[in-house]
C-alpha cells in the first residue's frame, strides 16, 4: 500500500522532546508521509528548537494561538491530505515499523482503527497494559486506544473530527463516534508505540490522575453525547448513569448539587420522548 499518511503533531512548549518526536517520524520504514506540525501558541517558536528540519518538503507548519490539543490537532487534519491519520503528542515517539506495520492491517475487511502494544518511558519504564478490543458495547465502559492509533482521514471527518468540549477522554470519544456504526479495530501484539511520563507531570493524563474531578466530568460529557448508543447497547443505561453519579460522589471525586441530577434527569426524559 502506497496511500500517504498524515502524522499531525501538536507542540506546546516541548522545546526538550519535539526533535526526538519528528525524527521517529522521519526515520519510519513507511516513506509516504507528511508531517504537520501544529504551533498552540509556544513560548519558543519551532523553528528556534528544529531548524534545518523545516527544510524538509513533507513537513508544514501552523501556528495558532494558544487554544488547545484539540483545536490543534482539527486544525493539522484539515491541512492533511493523507488518506490515513495519525495524531502524534509532542512529547511520544514511534518505533521504525510503526506506520508500515498498522497501515498493512486496513488490507483487512471494514478496518477501522489500528494500534499497537505500547511502552511507557521516561520517569518509568514499564509495559503500558492496554487491552485487546474485542467489541463496542465492552468499549463504551472505558478506553483501551491511545490517541496516536491509525486511522482513515474520511472516517475522522465523518467523525465531525475530536470534540473540542472534552478536556479529557477526547480520544475515546473520537474512537465511538468513528466505531457507532460498525466497523474493526485490530491490535498488533508488538511494542512499537511509545509514551512518555514525563518528571514534572504535565501531561493531560498526569494532570487528570491528579485531579479525579477532570475524568468523572468528561466521562460524563461522552455518556449524555452519546446517550442514544449507550441505551442501545445498555436496557438499563439510565440507572447505571445515576449509579455512577452515587459512585463518584461516595468516592468525593465529583460533587454534584441537586439542581444538576434535576437537569440530567430532565435531558433523559427529553431524550426519552
């Protein structure tokens, strides 16, 4: 398969990681490739940090102001002209055969989404335990697909690409938009993807493992978004969503008054009627 891939990557302030990012890029076995490099508005512009770099004729630049991994990553999609996708953190790295490996896997009938086992490095180094996909209705319950996983460019715009709402969980939420109407995801059984925990605990998952309020909200944002699917796959998803209000607020990671419970209460019935 010779279909270009597009690797967007979003910097902000990676001044000490982007080279090594955009050089595991560079040095993929996989030679249709561009890479898109998205500026959200960096204390230190890019071309200070990777220089000759940006005389390479696959690579673009944007620069935007500050606004966000989500607004950053929809802007490098809409510049991409690769029939697959890949959206990079400026701080993660891929291994050589990474793209040619994961883009051999949409030979397969109706594929949708393709990811690899994967290492963290940096602060620790241990395998990241990421579950197979085995079915939908199992991976609406949590994520098991990082960010950076393969997918089609037509599929992320049908998609209407990552909801720029979410703090956290923008991911899973892109994966159920792309897999809500059928559809495989195949994982390779080999370490090629790489994701750094970094010292100073900056990044979004530290800062949500930091704060439970960020993933109990955003996971409730995907539960109402996506309300009409979990009731298919799910009788009784009404109680289990009042359920795991309970649960989070015995476990005092969200606190919810009773003006709230009303109002969510009142969207079911509405979506309901």
């Amino acid at each position: 398969m010779n279909s270009l891939v597009s690797v967007i990557i979003p910097y902000y302030n990676n001044e000490t990681t982007i080279k090594e990012t955009i050089e595991s890029v560079l040095n993929q076995t996989y030679k249709f490739i561009e890479i898109i490099l998205v500026d959200d508005g960096s204390r230190v512009e890019l071309h200070e940090i990777i220089g000759a770099t940006f005389d390479k004729q696959n690579l673009t630049y944007l620069k935007q102001e500050n606004s966000g991994v989500s607004i950053a990553r929809n802007n490098g999609a809409r510049k991409a002209k690769g029939e697959f996708l890949i959206f990079l953190d400026a701080d993660d790295l891929i291994k050589p055969s990474y793209i040619e490996k994961c883009i051999q896997k949409f030979d397969l009938p109706d594929t949708k989404i393709v990811y690899t086992d994967a290492r963290m490095f940096g602060r620790c180094t241990e395998l990241w335990n990421l579950p197979v996909y085995t079915n939908f209705r199992d991976f609406l319950k949590d994520n098991i697909i990082y960010i950076s996983a393969v997918i089609r460019r037509n599929d992320f715009i049908n998609a209407n690409g990552f909801d720029t709402e979410l703090t956290h969980y923008e991911d899973w939420d892109l994966w159920i938009s792309i897999l809500k109407n059928g559809g495989n995801v195949i994982k390779i059984n080999e370490e090629l993807f790489l994701y750094r925990k970094t010292e100073f605990l900056t990044s979004a998952t530290d800062q949500a493992d930091k704060s439970n309020n960020i993933r109990a909200i955003n996971r409730l944002k995907i539960f109402l978004k996506h309300h009409d699917i979990y009731s298919k796959y799910y009788t009784n998803f009404e109680n289990m969503f009042f359920k795991y209000l309970a649960y989070e607020e015995r476990k005092k990671k969200i606190s919810f008054t009773k003006k709230l419970k009303h109002k969510l209460k009142a969207i079911f019935t509405t979506k309901n009627s």
